[in-house]
C-alpha cells in the first residue's frame, strides 16, 4: 500500500508525519535537529529517500542536511553559498545600494530527474544549484545580475527567493519568485532570465505596473499544464496561461486575497487552493476562522473548506511554503500553521483532520507519496 | 592538547561532547583554534565564523581565562594558560532570541 511523508520544518526542528494511504493515523517523528530553524526540507522526486534540509539559527548560520534513507540518519553537506564574482549592491529599504549578503536558504528544489541536482533559493535572492549532492553549490548568478538586480529591495521577511519550479515537460524552463522582486522565468536552464510581472498591480510601490517590486508570495502549477501557472501575491491572487507572459486576476469571491500559500490539486489543473489571510497589517487568518479556499474552475469562484477546521477563536497564519499536496488517487492537501498545528485532508481539502496540533511554528509543509 | 568547549548546538551538530581536544602548532590564536577545528570537524565550518570572510558571527563570543576575547584581533596570541592547554577556550552562544 502506498504511504505518505509529511516534513514539516517548523522554528525548532523538523518533524516527519508518516501515514499509510489511507492517512488516518499518524506517526510524528522528530524533532530532528532540535532548536534549528528548518526554513524547509524536501524529498527528491528521482529518490524519495533523498532529502535536503535548509537549517539555520541567528548563532550559527546556515548547516545543508541531507538524508540518503528517508530521514532516519542525516549527515551534513557543504553549506558554502559564494556568490559568483564581485556581489554589487541590490536596493536596501531606505533606497541606499546595499551590498549583496547571504543569510539562508528559503527553499531547496530537489531536480525532477537527478537525486544529486538540487537548486536552492537563498536570502539576499540569489539562486544557486548543487550537481553532486550538495558537496558543493555554484550560483546560476544570470538570475541575480538580472538588469534590475540593483533594484531589488527586500520585504519585511528579506530578499529572499523563495519559490524554484521545475518545468517538467521542458527541462530548460524554470520559474523563480522573490519578494520583493517579482516573478521570473528562464528558458535555458538558468543562464539568463525575463521578468514575469506584466498583469500584476500592486498598489504598494509607486508605480503599480512596475516590471519589479512586486511581493510575490508564492507561485504553483500542475506539471501537466507548465504555462498556467498561479500565484498568491502580497495582495490579489492571479493566473497565467502563458508561463507569465500575462496575469489576470482570480481573486473573485474571495473573503480577502491576501495571503501566503497557493498549490494545485495533484490530479486537477483547475483546481487551486489558497489559505485567506485578513490583511498585510493582520497577519492571521479572517474573522477567527481557518479556511481554505478551494476553486475546481482555475480561479474566480471559490468555495470555503471549513469542515475540521476551527471556526472561531483561531488567529493563525500560513506561510508561503506552508502547503503541499500528495499524489495518492483522492489528492491529500496539508497544510502548518504559525501556531504549531499541521492540517491534513485526504478527501482534497472537503474534510480536515489534525495531524499535530502543539508542534513549534511551522515554516514548511513539503508532501512525499511513497509505494 | 588545546581545549575547546563547544556551545550545545554545535556539540550536536558535530556528534561531539562539552570540549574537544586539538592539537594546535604555535602561535596559538583565535584563527589557528579554529582552523584546527574546522579542519577536524567539517561540519563546523560556518557555524562560528563566516565561511568567506572568516569574520567572527554576530552572536557568537570567546571567552578564556575569565576574559572576553571577542573583540581581540583573531591573531592576536591567545593567554598562554589556553596554549598550554590548562584553561580552555570557551566558544559561548551570546545570548539571543526565544
């Protein structure tokens, strides 16, 4: 029978949820690297017993974890992330040039094909790429020297590169989103890159159709539809259907489009989920309810999951890299929350189960379907 | 034989006890403590000092001998009773965070 793997890296530690397939009871295991800040951990998709974690804290920087045996033993790769040649400056929050500086990795993206290729996005935005394991990273620093690098100004949360994805019918494509840059994509395997931010308006920066500037939260697609990709951004959620050549809205019905998390359904490319968020100056969810809103039309219309939720006294958010889903037959979705509690449905998101409730702050949610 | 004693993270991290043993060539400094260090524990590497500019990290301290020797030059000679291997250097986590 199949078998799911959570990881869920939280403000103190990683922690694995294991379940069968049918995802009613649940191990927790962890935490592993106890009183670490785990920005995130994921499985590789060529080796599920492949696993990269980000680790850090404020005393000792960033440590690479790597598990070769699906999280029981770990050993530590290199954790040198140089930027290519002489760094120059990005744009600081009081419009000073601000030299570029490495502080952590927001997100590994494990290759789709090659256990040892992992690309890694780091804070001050840059992305870097390990072809051996994570013995050593290079940057790919076509991205960082991007004709609007020194522009680019961090969000409350840093300069940070948060989202990497893999195209996985042409392996020269992939999308990149930095806040508070915005969107980018390449077409030759990372050397050079384009913006992707024509649609989007934020009424936050000066100019609101900038081609940078814009706090992109998040964005996903389904690998079997690569150009139509969907983003949570600081506020609006939006879609495009042509790998970001052009957005349109899809907030809709929406209570807020605010927010943090957004991914799509394993089976499904119309339908999305996104967590609501009140506002940028209440980071919790609406009205003391936790819901998540669900769309089976690609955006627009949007249906409120509430059952197994807490629907009152509830003042949690859920960040960016905070959802995941499985690819089991009836699609799971999970999701963590800033007040220690993971989420789970295995009936895609109709009903909710706890499956930790009194974890630290989660950070990340990353799903791995096992046979 | 230098004595070192590691803050609990990175005793963790290195699968080591308290203090570790190193056997470090004159002068003793600071740098040469901690290149010895790196060099028998990898895993260390960045942990104390920056990996590139081999700066102290923010939050951490060097102590010996009931001195703060953070703010010392890091080749600067360190005091002969750590040389001698009688007192150790402390590698102290400042305190930060929650």
């Amino acid at each position: 029978m199949a078998r799911v793997r959570v990881l869920v890296g939280t403000r103190k530690g990683l922690f694995i949820l294991t379940a069968d397939g049918k995802r009613q009871n649940w191990k927790i295991h962890g935490p592993h690297f106890a009183g670490w800040e785990i920005y995130h951990a994921k499985g590789s998709p060529a080796d599920p017993n492949r696993i990269y974690v980000s680790q850090s804290t404020g005393w000792h920087g960033q440590v690479v974890q790597r598990s070769n045996d699906g999280g029981k033993t770990w050993e530590t790769v290199d954790n040198k992330f140089a930027y290519d040649g002489v760094p120059e400056t990005h744009q600081w929050y009081d419009g000073t040039p601000h030299p570029w500086e490495f502080k952590r990795v927001w997100h590994f993206e494990p290759s789709l094909r090659d256990p040892d290729t992992v690309y890694a996005g780091v804070e001050d935005a840059a992305l870097f790429k390990t072809t051996d394991g994570g013995k050593s990273w290079a940057e790919l620093s076509g991205l960082r020297t991007h004709r609007t690098g020194s522009q680019w100004t961090p969000g409350a949360g840093g300069l940070c590169l948060h989202t990497i994805i893999e195209d996985q019918q042409n392996p020269k494509r992939l999308f990149t989103a930095i806040s508070a840059a915005g969107a980018f994509r390449s077409d030759d395997g990372g050397k050079t890159w384009k913006t992707i931010t024509k649609g989007l308006n934020s009424k936050y920066i000066p100019d609101p159709t900038a081609e940078i500037g814009h706090c992109v939260h998040r964005i996903a697609l389904h690998p079997s539809k690569p150009d139509t990709v969907f983003m949570q951004k600081h506020w609006d959620v939006m879609r495009t259907d042509n790998a970001g050549d052009q957005w349109h809205e899809v907030s809709g019905n929406l209570p807020t489009d605010f927010g943090f998390c957004i991914d799509v359904h394993a089976h499904d490319p119309e339908t999305v989920y996104v967590v609501p968020i009140t506002s940028d100056q209440q980071h919790f969810v609406m009205d003391g309810k936790l819901r998540v809103y669900r769309s089976k039309t690609g955006g627009n219309e949007w249906q409120a999951l509430t059952k197994g939720l807490p629907q009152k006294d509830c003042y949690v958010d859920v960040l960016r890299d905070a959802m995941a889903v499985d690819k089991l037959d009836k699609c799971g979705v999970y999701f963590g929350t800033t007040g220690g509690q993971v989420y789970g449905s295995a009936d895609a998101g109709n009903t909710w189960k706890a499956l930790a409730m009194n974890l630290p702050s989660v950070l990340s949610v990353e799903v791995q379907t096992l046979k | 034989m230098i004595r070192v004693e590691l803050p609990p993270h990175l005793r963790t991290l290195a699968k080591v006890g308290a203090e570790v043993q190193l056997e470090v060539a004159a002068p003793v400094t600071v740098n040469s403590v901690l290149d010895a260090l790196e060099a028998g524990y990898p895993m260390l590497r960045g942990t104390i000092r920056d990996r590139g500019t081999l700066k102290r990290r923010d939050f951490m301290r060097f102590f010996a001998c009931q001195r703060d020797l953070s703010l010392e030059p890091a080749d600067a000679p360190l005091p002969e009773a750590v040389a001698k291997g009688t007192e150790p250097l402390l590698v102290v986590g400042a305190i930060a965070g929650g």
